[in-house]
C-alpha cells in the first residue's frame, strides 16, 4: 500500500563540531523480525528505495540512510573519504538504537560501503547484499570530463540537475576526488565472511559489465542473481524480481520442512496472532501492527500539499480550496495567534459547525503550537461557559451567534480574544451576493455585531499576517485537542489527545481503508 514515506523521515546528528547531520527514513513497526539498512549509490537519495521500504516496513524495521550531501543531509566542509562513510553508517546506528545485526543493502557505490562495512564490523552485519556494485568504480569518460570543470560551472548548474541527482554536482566531485576513483575492493571482497547475495542487471552499461559478474565469484560463498533486461537501477526497474530475492534472501536458509516450520514460528506477528485470535480475520491487506511514524499533526497535512497541491481538500457549497491554499489559511491563523502572544499548550476553543474556519482553526492552532479545544454547538450557553472555564481557553473562535456567550466569557473567564466569523466568509460570490438579499439572512449570518475590546473579525485577522508557516517546534508526545465527550453520570469531560494519538488514529484508518 503507498503511505508517505516522508512522514517517517528524521534527522541524525552525527557530529556536533563540526555540525553534521544525516537524514534518514526510518521505518520501525512493533515486533520487526529483522532490521534492514538501504545504502543509496553515487548521486542517489533514499527515495530510490521506495519500493523496498514499502514491501519490507510491514515486517521489518527498514531505514534508510542518506550519505554526506546526499538527499537532506548535510553538505559539510569535508574529504568525503570511506573512514568518513564508515563512521557515519556506525554513528547512525548507535544514534537510531540499532543494537541487533543488520541486513545491510547497498546499489553501486553504497554496495561498496556496504562491502566495507560487512569487512570491518562482520559482527553487525547479518546479511550483505550488494545490487549493482563492482569492486572499483571507474567512470565514463563523459563523466570523467564532466567532473573536471571547475566548481563555479557546478555550482551554477546544480539547480537544472536537482530532479535526477540526489547531490550536488560539487558534492559528486569531491565524493569521486577522494572516495570513488581511489577505492577498489577486489581484495577485501575475498575476506567477507558474512552470508551475501550479489544482485546485477544483465543490461547494466555504467560500468565494465566484466566487473559485476566478478564481484559474486570474488565473495566466498555468495549467492548470484542475474535480474534480466534490467541496467543499473534494478531495484526501480524490477522491484518485484529484487525484493523477492532480498524476502528470500534475509529469512534463515531453511533446507527442510521442519526447519521452515520453526522459522515461521518465530515469526513474531505469529505470535501475536495466538493471542488476539481476532487479528485471523482482518483483510489480507491490513497488517495486525503498523509503525507509527514521530510527527506532529500538521506534518499530515503539509503531505497531502507536497502530493496534491491543486487538488480540492475543501468543497464548502460550492466555494472550493486546494490543499495549497489551505494551507496558506491555516498558516496565516497560526500566525495571528503567535501575534495575539499565543504560547505553547494554551487552548484555542473552536466553537463551529462544519465551516472551512473549522479546520483551518484545527490545523493552525497545532501548527502554533496550541491546544485545540472542540465541543458541541447545541450545549446550551450555561455549559458552554462552564467548559471555556474548565479548558483554560484564551482564545475562542465562533460564530455571531455566540456572540452574547462570547462577551460573558470574556468579563468572566480567562478568556482574552474572540474571533469572530460567519458562514458567508468562504460561500461562493453569488450565494453570498443572494444572501444579502435573502430574508433568511439573520437567520444564517446571526446578528450584526459590534466588537468590543478583545473581539476582531476571523477573516481581517487572518489577512493582516503572513501565509508562510511559523517556526514553532511542535513534538509528537505535545497535546493537541481536548474533545468534550459527554458520560452518563455526569456533565461532559474534556479527553486529552496527543499529537501522537491523532497521528496514529490517521495511519491506523489508512491501513484499515487502503482503497480511500
């Protein structure tokens, strides 16, 4: 199933002088079997390993990493030599919890890493599997003559190169300099004592095709697959045939049936399943576990703009906002609340029907780092009142309707700002223009109301501040919404969600529905 892998993205520090940070994707489901490590090739990114982490990451904890200059990590100062490699593949383990031996996976130049690594640390390494990788890295002459221009012709074409190169043409240069061209494995490959299966493409021109049937016979005792009319991105252009081989490869050579009986008896997600008989009817599609990734809530929503920034996300009578300017709105309410003095963990009650202002307050409110509050329109004023007391709110947003509640919470609350908006804020042109007119028009926009001190106009405040979205650190354990439920026993109780709660409800749908 295709979830956003971004939203499992995350930021390794590996050196604080010089400052140094790697970006990986790290995929981490309850009761993983094994742990996978994707090391991209010269150029790549992690993205490149997409139908990888999708097949694995329901069974296993997958992560992959992105190399100095690569993708989202850091371009420091540096010799991007093989000891530099090597220690930040070690440093990200021990930074991400690591403990266990990995199945490390490496494409071209990230196989070397890989082989590498295996040769130095074999008592990390579970598996090694290379895929398109040779034991020295001798570029084109196209290629070669390339590098050589000097850095300032680099630098200016870095921007036309960004979509198919996961780094910086300079970065290529000083990785080529100082790593590429210098390193040949033929020797270390005959000294790799862990289990390993070497993955090639038959049609694979980007270097001698000599050198990546040699690699096989150079590791004692490796498995050879030869992907046909495949070149050197197998993994994308035979990700089915790739990602059997590796499902093969990674689980315990089992030779009989007994064997394979007690492999699968190990099977964590099996045992859990002689527990909760009643995982034993869920689709085949939906997973008994799923790994929830370390976000705040807005991170959902800035996903959805980065996939489809044109598409509708709101239809209100006809009145239409793409996820784009959605969240240019939600961006501009956060804002105005950081202006009212807004600070972390104070409560924003929304008191609407369902309105556009509804989930732009929602989405702006967490994105300033407040509380969302919600409860029902139909409670009569008096518990209305008693709710804004309980909650703490210092801002309330709502309609001219409550305006007569809005003004006695003010003089008797902790409440210190009213928004005020009307359902003709985001109607189509003509519907508000025939609402004017309508003799159901006080009726629908409430009563015209005089604002007092501490109450503004919804849309005034939001069009006086900016649309691009505030720095505010917001942390997957922070608070989020309080939502007033009402019991049996007594007035309704306000339940406390984290941002973490809310995410994993969202992911837990999304597996449960993978058609939607």
């Amino acid at each position: 199933m295709e979830i956003d892998l971004e939203l499992y993205r995350q930021e390794i520090r590996v050196s604080d002088d010089p400052l140094i940070r790697l970006s990986a994707i790290d995929i981490h489901p309850p009761m993983a079997q094994h742990t996978l490590v994707f090391l991209h090739g010269y150029g790549g990114r992690a993205g490149h390993w997409i139908y990888q982490l999708r097949e694995f990451s329901m069974s296993h904890r997958v992560i992959a990493l992105e190399m100095r200059g690569h993708g989202l990590s850091d371009k420091p100062l540096s010799a991007y030599t093989m000891e530099e490699l090597q220690g930040d593949l070690l440093d990200a383990l021990e930074v991400l919890g690591v403990e266990q031996p990995v199945v490390l996976v490496g494409h071209s130049f990230g196989g070397a890493v890989a082989a590498q690594f295996a040769h130095d640390h074999p008592e990390r390494v579970h598996r090694l599997i290379t895929i398109a990788t040779t034991g020295e890295f001798k570029l084109n002459s196209l290629y070669r003559l390339l590098l050589t221009l000097p850095y300032s012709i680099h630098r200016a074409v870095a921007p036309f190169v960004r979509q198919w190169l996961g780094a910086p043409p300079v970065i290529m240069k000083r990785l080529h300099d100082n790593t590429l061209r210098q390193w040949n494995g033929w020797s270390l490959f005959r000294c790799i004592q862990v289990p390993t299966l070497v993955i090639r493409g038959e049609r694979d021109r980007v270097f001698e095709s000599g050198h990546f049937e040699e690699v096989a016979r150079a590791i004692p005792g490796a498995s050879d697959l030869n992907v046909g009319a495949s070149g050197h991105m197998v993994m994308l252009e035979r990700r089915e045939a790739v990602n059997r081989a590796i499902q093969g490869f990674i689980q315990e050579q089992a030779g009989s049936w007994r064997s394979a009986q007690a492999e699968k008896q190990r099977d964590p997600r099996m045992q859990l399943l002689g527990e909760r008989p009643w995982l034993a009817h869920y689709d085949s599609r939906v997973p008994y576990t799923i790994s929830i990734p370390e976000i705040p809530v807005p991170r959902l929503l800035r996903s959805a703009v980065r996939h489809f920034p044109l598409r509708w996300a709101l239809n209100f009578e006809g009145y239409r906002l793409t996820y784009r300017r959605l969240n240019h709105e939600v961006n501009r309410f956060a804002n105005t609340l950081l202006a009212m003095g807004l600070q972390k963990g104070d409560r924003v009650m929304v008191l609407l029907p369902n309105l556009p202002q509804f989930v732009i307050s929602f989405y702006g409110t967490l994105k300033a780092g407040g509380v969302a509050v919600f409860t029902l329109p139909l409670n009569s004023p008096e518990e209305l009142l008693r709710q804004i007391k309980d909650c703490g709110a210092r801002v309330l947003v709502t309609s001219n309707h409550f305006a007569d509640l809005a003004r006695t919470a003010l003089a008797e609350s902790d409440l210190e700002e009213v928004l005020l908006t009307q359902v003709s804020d985001y109607l189509p042109g003509p519907k508000r223009l025939a609402l004017r007119f309508s003799k159901e028009r006080d009726a629908i926009l409430g009563p015209r109301v005089p604002l007092q001190a501490g109450m503004g106009s919804f849309l005034k405040a939001l069009y006086s501040h900016s649309r691009k979205s505030p720095d505010i650190e917001v942390k997957p354990e922070d608070n989020a919404v309080i939502i007033y439920t009402g019991g049996t026993t007594d007035k309704p109780k306000g339940v406390l969600l984290s941002h973490r709660n809310l995410v994993a409800n969202a992911l837990q749908t999304r597996h449960w529905m993978p058609e939607a």
